[in-house]
C-alpha cells in the first residue's frame, strides 16, 4: 500500500538524485520505500547503479522517516557515521525496483540511528547501520 508523500517537501533532494520513488510502508519504528532510479542519475556507471549508492537509498529513506514522525518539521541532514556496511553486489541493473528498508534505532530529529537494508528481486544487495544527524538551514557546520 502506497502512502501519499511529498517527497520533495520532506527531502532537500530533487530529481534524478531525489531516488526514492514512493514510500510503501511507515510505521512508529520502520519505513519501507520503492526506488526507481532514474536513466539520467550521475551515480550510474556504465549504466548500471553501483551498489554503495544503496547507501543514499539508505540515508533517503531514513530522512523520509524521521520527516515523517516529526510531520513534516525535519531539517536537512547528513549521514554522520556509517557501521556495518555490506555491499553484497556491486552493480544493479535499472530495470528492477529497489526496496529500501530503514528501521529506526533510536534518537531524535537532530541525531537519529537507523539500521536497513536494500533489496532487489527479494535478494539483499546492501545493509548498513547509520547515523544521520540534521543541521538548520543557517548553520556553517
């Protein structure tokens, strides 16, 4: 089941690095979201998306998450650790969807750690932990 979101509204990213397509699932703990990455998107290589870019789909969907809970009042962020990364294929082709999961670990709007996953065709082809931290739109850090 598809949730109506603005992604635009709730992501400082536009279109063909704004990668995820639509968010399937939410919860007080998890988000589930569809990626259809675009033809034109400046990660690709030699056509095909690489699999560390997954990490974006990651950070994305953990930004969709925490935007959510706060409704809406989330600032921009930006990943501020990464643990546990495992790329599991290195190259994903276009033609398939991208479903991100991101499970909410702890924290709040300014800091907030996630743990997901990113999968295509059900096969798990990326998980990491992260932790994502938001700035207001004045600061210099």
């Amino acid at each position: 089941m598809m949730h109506n979101v603005d992604l635009e509204s709730m992501l400082p990213h536009r279109k063909p690095m704004l990668m995820i397509s639509a968010v399937l699932e939410s919860s007080d703990e998890q988000l589930i979201a569809l990626s259809r990455i675009d033809a034109n998107n400046p990660l690709l290589q030699d056509g095909c998306f690489p699999g560390y870019g997954c990490l974006e789909l990651l950070a994305q969907a953990s930004g969709l998450f925490l935007g959510l809970k706060m409704q809406g009042e989330a600032e921009p962020g930006a990943i501020v650790s990464v643990r546990d990364m495992h790329i599991k294929k290195c190259s994903l082709a276009l033609d398939k969807d991208l479903y991100i999961e991101t499970n909410f670990l702890g924290g709040s709007g300014s800091a907030a750690m996630f743990q997901g996953v990113v999968r295509q065709s059900d096969e798990i082809v990326m998980q990491a932990s992260l932790t994502v931290s938001s700035f207001s739109q004045g600061d210099k850090r």
